[in-house]
C-alpha cells in the first residue's frame, strides 16, 4: 500500500454489503485521484468471502476473517484495524458515520494518535 492510498472500512447488514461502504468506495476514488493512490477496502468479519464481490470497485480487497469479528464489539473491530492501518499506512481511512462506525472511528483515532473527523457529507 502507498501513503497515497485512500481505505474504506466496508461494513454489513443483515448479511448483505451496506449501502453506505459502495458510497464510500465512490467518495474514496475521488480522494484517490486527487492523491495518485488506490483504493482499498477493507472488510472485517468471521468469513468476508461472500462480499468481495460486492466490493469490486476497490483497487485492492482486504478481507480480515477472524471468529471475534462475528458479531461487532469494539475491542475486536478496533485492533483488527490498528493492525490493518499500521501495516498498510494509507493516507485516510473512510468509517461510516454509523453505529459500528461512531464507535470504532474515535476509538481508532485514539490508539494511532491521529485526527478523527465525523458527519462527512461530501
């Protein structure tokens, strides 16, 4: 992964792909442009294989698959992030502004010590 790159924590619903994660793969191609990066997703859950496809619109998939992350509880989702974010070093990284997402975001920031910026429309 470049400095350059742009990552959207994808997330599900009632074992489908949430609308909210292809918005957000749309508003990260266009900070790619603008960056000269890629865009990755990434998906954290038990088993993620069945959404890859429903994130085609990334340059680059990570599917993070561990029992912990079956069912959301911070802890789990926030070090299998921190892990993701140290290891790839992308340039933003795009949360939801929903209930997995206001949780995990502020609690992300914390441990990398960087910005958080909440409520994004654009």
């Amino acid at each position: 992964m470049s400095a350059q790159d742009i990552l959207v924590v994808a997330e599900t619903n009632r074992g489908q792909l949430a609308d909210m994660s292809l918005e957000m793969l749309g508003a990260a191609r266009q900070l790619a442009a603008g960056t000269g990066g890629k865009v990755v997703a990434v998906l954290l859950s038990a088993d993620g294989a069945a959404y890859a496809e429903g994130l085609s619109a990334a340059d680059r998939i990570l599917l993070v698959n561990d029992p912990l992350l079956a069912g959301f509880s911070p802890q789990p989702f926030v070090a299998a992030l921190e892990g993701v974010v140290k290891a790839e070093g992308p340039r933003a990284v795009l949360i939801g502004s929903t209930s997995v997402g206001l949780d995990v975001g502020p609690l992300l920031a914390a441990k990398l010590d960087a910005p958080v910026i909440n409520g994004c429309r654009s």
